[in-house]
C-alpha cells in the first residue's frame, strides 16, 4: 500500500466536490440502479446495452 500526500487545501475542495456530486440526481439513480442488481445476474440486453 502506497501513501500519498496532498496538500490540505487541495483535500478540501475535493471533499466540498464529492458533496456536491451526492447531491444531483444522476448519482441517486446510479446508486438506486446498484441496489437493484445486487445479488442477481443479467445479461447486457437487460441492462439496456
């Protein structure tokens, strides 16, 4: 395992950036689609590809 270091303002934003990702729809709809294909397996042309 490898250690990195980045600055503390730098890990600032990037905490502020991920809040404002869980806030929008797109990332609850990809966390609703993950718990509805947990546990089950499909097929591409169930998943719409």
């Amino acid at each position: 395992m490898e250690t990195i270091t980045i600055p503390k303002v730098e890990y600032q934003v990037m905490l502020a950036e991920l809040e404002t990702l869980r806030r929008t729809d797109l990332y609850k709809r990809l966390l609703q689609f993950m718990q509805n294909i947990q546990g089950k397996k499909f097929t591409r042309a169930d998943l719409g590809f």
